[in-house]
C-alpha cells in the first residue's frame, strides 16, 4: 500500500488541485478512469465547439442571400471536421500526459478507483491511502428505461466524437443542451434531425420567450416534438424506430438512420464504492457536500459535475478554488450558485445569468424586466437580426440584477458585461446604464434593455 498528502479522482477540474499540490511540495496521487483532461477536454465543451463552429459558418452562408450576396456551398467534408476536433484534442491530452510523466511527485493510477476502507481506494491491483482526498469524477449519460433500447446501437454524447460518416437521418432523444446543441450541429450539415423531448419546451427551465424563439427557428430546420414519452425503440432494416406516447395515450412512431440519446447525466459517483469510506449521496446519486464542498467524511471534498450543481467546465474550475483556498489556507468561502452564467451554442445561440422572471416571482421578489430587440439597434439592423432580444429580471426596490436572459448572435460575449456586473460592486443596473457604450456596436442591445425597464407583464418596447 503507498500512502500521499492527496488522492485526487478524476483529471478534469481536478488536475487544478494536482497542480496546486505539486508547487506545494505533497505527495499527490492522481486517479483516472478515462482519458486525461475530463469530459470538457474529451467529450464535452471543447469538441462540441469545435464541431458546433463549421454549423455557424454554413448556416452564416445559407442566410447571406438577404444581404445580397449569393452564395452556394459545393461541399461539406464532414470527415475532415471531425478529424481536424479529434487531432486538436489529442494534441492538448498529450500534452497532460507528457506533464503527468514528468512529475516526480505525482503517481498516475489509470482504472476506476473503489474505496475498500475509510480514506484507502484499489485501483487495479494497486491500493493507496491519502490523508485527504478530492473527488472530481465527473458524470456520464443518463440512459433512460426505454424498451429495447439496450438490444440496439445508439450514440450519446461520449461515443458521438468518433464518428468519420456523416448519417442522412438522426432522432435525438431529449430536450436540453446537449440535444439542443446537437440538433443544431447535424442539421447544419445536411442531416435530417428530429428531437423528441419528454417536456413541453425545449430547455425548459430557461426563459418561456427564449425557448419559444429557439424553438421556432429549429423548426425552419428540422422537426421537433414536444411533450411525448419515448416508451420503445426498435432496429428496421437500415433505420431505427422510436415509438412515442404523447399526454392522451396515443403511439407515435419515427425513423431515423441513427439514434442519438441525450436524455441528461448521471453522477459518477456509484462507480466509487463511496460508503465504504463514509461519504453520502443524495437521493438521485449526487454527492452530498455543503457550502464549502465538504463531504459527509472529514478530509473528503467533492465539487464538478458529480456533485450535479451548475454543471459546467467554467463553475468546475472555480469551485477548485473555494476547495483549494479552504484547504491549503483555510480561507473558507461559500460558493454561490445563484449567479451561474452559461450559454447554449445553439442556433440562435443563448446566454443566460441569474434567475429567470418565474424564478424570482417564486422567490416572493417584486421585479421590473427590461426587454430590448437587436432589430431595434443600428447594428441589429445591419445584422438583420429580426429574433433576437435581451431581457433582464431586475428587484424593483434595489434595482438589483436578479437575471439577465439572452438570444441571438454573440449572446455568449454580450451576457458578459452583465456577470462582471452581477460580481463586482452592489449587483445593480446603474453601471450598465451609465457606461458609455460604443455606437453603433451590438452591445447597445444590452443597454437599451436596461433602459427599457418596466413593471412585469407591462412590456413598453
């Protein structure tokens, strides 16, 4: 048995607390059940973009006709982007590996870890006790209890990165992000799409408006279905068959080449054995920590996607360092979830920060919404930008922002002024407001909505 400082599982977010331990001079063993560099790196927020990207391009072009320009596209060599995303990856995992051979201090275990005592894991034929531990094991597909869907072949999104054929047909089971981003990627490049959600909106805990907006415009593209149940797949001969139940009963049926399941994830969590070594989940299989990250065992932290709050690469990365600050200085500070940015690299593409308009109501908040069209900008005009919109949820009292929601083209940089807002000073709208903001450049659109700001259910745009 080897003994170390720290035991950190899972290489995404987790290599920060590997790096931070090294400089410190600990003893530090690293376990890894894939491939270095996590699901963001791997299978996640890197090579969706990568691949999401060309979409926007080829979508950019099939519009350029309302600008006067004519433009055609001859050919979309869909194995050279999928190529060109795996290359690019593998340059960046072999340059974690080389750093993870090269340090003299860390051990690399390669397996899945199980605890088999308090603070002691096997992997392999190897068994390693630390004195503390830090898991950040990420989490996988949620595979939904569909008939025969295990006697079939389907992607999700670990597998769909491999692909070097591009597929004439493709339904895709569920209705958030991935399956959102997804839809938007195939259809682009000539796919037939069509997206199958159990709920009654596509992303439905965003905002109504932003959904209903989206919605619209994937339809221009592909077919979507809303509100049904997929109860049964079955394999045709050359085509894949879901059978649907919609809220009377009744059995639809779709056929695509192939399947795509995009049903949401699951903790890694149950591959760890966990309460051989005390630390507790939570009813659906997340791990239980509190406002520091701190597990139900002492010495034991948990934060990323395992512990299912604000799963994202960027919220992963700061939570590293509430859990390192807390442990190496025992500066402890809560982490707030309340102030999550994230965006949706659909088409149109969405941003969003805060709470949403339902969401501060619930909370008993009295709130002014401020909404603003690009169309209604100089260079929203320019863009012929006719959907896109920003709006903000705003405490009537304060003037506080409580959540600012947006979509269209750049909404990832434009909802960024208003997270450094939201982070710095007293959270109010004021600085948006006062800023001087260059003419005519699309971030006004941001502006305008502050302006723009109204009693709720009483729009005045």
């Amino acid at each position: 048995m080897e003994h170390f400082d720290i035991l950190v599982v899972g290489s995404g977010s987790g290599a920060s607390i590997v790096d931070a331990a090294l400089s410190q001079g600990l003893k530090v063993a690293l376990v890894e059940r894939d491939k270095l560099g996590g699901t963001c790196l791997n299978r996640g927020c890197i090579p969706s973009k990568m691949i999401i990207y060309p979409g926007n391009i080829i979508n950019t072009i099939k519009t350029a006709e309302k600008f006067g320009i004519n433009a055609t596209i001859e050919n979309i060599d869909f194995a050279l982007i999928m190529e060109k995303m795996r290359k690019s990856i593998e340059i960046d995992r072999k340059h974690i590996e080389i750093g993870v051979k090269n340090s003299p201090e860390l051990r690399y275990y390669h397996g899945t870890g199980e605890f088999i005592a308090d603070y002691t894991m096997r992997v392999g034929d190897d068994i390693i006790q630390a004195k503390n531990i830090f898991l950040v094991t990420g989490a996988r597909p949620e595979i939904p209890p569909i008939k025969n869907l295990n006697n079939i072949k389907y992607w999700t999104s670990d597998d769909v990165w491999g692909l070097t054929k591009k597929p004439k047909s493709l339904i895709i089971c569920g209705g958030g992000f991935i399956a959102v981003e997804m839809a938007h990627f195939f259809s682009s490049m000539g796919v037939e799409v069509t997206i199958i959600s159990r709920s009654s909106r596509l992303l439905k805990n965003i905002e109504p408006e932003i959904s209903e907006t989206l919605t619209q415009s994937m339809r221009t593209r592909m077919t979507i279905v809303t509100d049904v149940e997929v109860i049964e797949v079955k394999d045709g001969e050359g085509y894949k068959e879901v059978i649907a139940e919609d809220k009377l009963g009744k059995k639809l049926s779709y056929k695509a080449g192939e399947l795509l399941i995009a049903a949401g994830l699951k903790s890694n969590a149950d591959l760890m054995n966990l309460s051989k070594t005390g630390v507790q989940l939570d009813e659906r299989g997340w791990i239980k920590v509190n406002e520091y990250f701190e597990t139900t065992k002492d010495r034991i932290w948990a934060f990323g996607d395992a512990i299912g709050k604000g799963m994202f690469k960027h919220v992963a990365n700061q939570e590293a360092e509430v859990v390192w600050h807390a442990f190496s200085h025992n500066h402890r500070h809560p982490f707030r979830f309340d102030n999550i940015p994230y965006a949706i690299f659909s088409w149109p593409e969405i941003a969003s920060v805060g709470l949403t308009e339902e969401m501060a109501k619930k909370q008993g908040k009295k709130v002014l919404v401020g909404i603003w069209n690009y169309a209604d900008t100089a260079y929203g005009v320019a863009m012929g930008e006719e959907d896109g919109f920003v709006k903000f949820v705003v405490e009537e009292e304060t003037l506080k922002i409580l959540g600012c929601h947006i979509v269209g083209p750049h909404a990832s940089i434009l909802i960024q002024e208003v997270v450094n807002c939201l982070y710095c000073g007293d959270s109010t709208i004021y600085p948006i407001i006062d800023a001087m903001h260059i003419h005519p450049a699309l971030s006004e659109v941001v502006q305008r909505a502050a302006f723009n700001l109204h009693k709720s259910g009483h729009n005045h745009s």
